[in-house]
C-alpha cells in the first residue's frame, strides 16, 4: 500500500511540476517574418507563410498565436494595389494536386482564422505613400514586444 501511494503521489508531483510549467500553460506565440513584395519576386514567401500561418492558427493539436512581422518589401502585403492584379498562389487540393487561389483570398483566410500582421513602422513609413488594406489584425506599431515574447520566429 506505501508503494502504491508514493507512486500516486510522484505522478501527481510530476504532473503539477508539468502542469505549472509557462509552456505547458501557454500556447506558442509564432512570428512569420516576411520581407519580400508579393507583388513581385515575393508572391511564393509571402503565400507560403500566410498558408503556414493559417494552418498552425487552425490546428487542433496545438493552439498558436500566429503574427506575420512585414519589413523592408514585405508591407506592401498591406498595399491594396497588390490585389489590383488577382496574384495567385499555389495551394494543395485535398487530391494532392497543385491549384491557384487569389493572393488575397489568402491573405483572409489567415485573417479569419485570428491571424495577425504586424507592419515595420520604419518600412511602411519609408514605402509611403500607399493605400493600407483596412482591417484590424493589420497593423503598424513596435515589433520589439512581439519578438521578446516570441517562442518561435521563422524567416520567409
């Protein structure tokens, strides 16, 4: 009986030590730094990380914060004359085979998801002036808050 009862009382210890653990608690908090124009060389980054971005944001194995960080080339994803052109990208059907879908499709469907962009300030401002895509989750101000409390930043 003192067997069985110190065993239940190491697993309930060890699973408070895992329970109390920040990251146990804590859902990631992913940065997707994009900084090429997907208006130009740009398109496959940019609809490579707001698919990826859509799909940690969707999964249910692990809820994620997911923030795309623009700089330098990379805010013009909040330029609306990026969409005057219908860019495409390639996405994955449910048969394996590759199909284009609008860029800015895309783009809300991160949005939907509860995906966020962060704009460079000192990018945007520099690539002024440009009419800004008008939503919420699309924003300018400070990354340094974002990338401090980060637990994974992946570069496109």
């Amino acid at each position: 009986m003192k067997a069985l009862t110190g065993r239940i009382l190491a697993a309930l210890t060890l699973g408070l030590a895992i329970f109390a653990s920040p990251h146990a608690l804590a859902a990631d908090k992913v940065v997707l730094s994009l900084q090429q124009n997907p208006a130009e060389a740009g398109l496959e980054a940019s609809c490579v990380a707001l698919q990826l971005g859509t799909g940690l944001l969707m999964s249910e194995k692990e809820k994620a914060k997911v923030t795309i960080f623009a700089t330098l080339d990379g805010v013009y994803i909040a330029d609306e004359a990026t969409y005057d052109t219908d860019p495409q990208c390639e996405t994955i059907n449910e048969f394996g085979d590759l199909v284009p879908v609008p860029l800015e499709g895309v783009l809300n469907g991160f949005l939907n998801a509860g995906g966020e962009i962060l704009l460079c300030p000192l990018c945007f401002k520099a690539r002024q002036p440009f009419d800004r895509v008008e939503d919420p989750q699309i924003y300018v101000a400070s990354p340094i808050p974002l990338l401090l409390e980060a637990n994974k930043v992946i570069d496109y």
